[in-house]
C-alpha cells in the first residue's frame, strides 16, 4: 500500500511539473515548492 501510495505522489508530483511547463509557470511552482519545504520541516520540529 505505501509503494503505491508513494508512486501516486510522484506521478502527480510529476504530472504538476508538466503543466506549470505547459503554462509557464515553472519558477512559481519551484518557489512554491521551497516553501511547503521549508513550512514542513518547521511543523516537523514543532511537533515531534
């Protein structure tokens, strides 16, 4: 179940990166990208 999970995340991962390159997009979403990072790695601090 967590493999296939995991592929669904990276195919839609993937599949987002091929429309912000069809839009144009594709420094927003890589700022986006950095942020939820970064937001992540502060919650996982904060909540371990």
């Amino acid at each position: 179940m967590n493999k296939t999970r995991s592929f669904l995340y990276w195919l839609a991962r993937l599949l987002g990166d091929i429309n912000a390159v069809k839009r144009g997009s594709v420094g927003q979403r890589i700022a986006r990208r950095a942020a939820g990072k970064i937001t992540g790695r502060a919650f996982r601090r904060w909540f371990k």
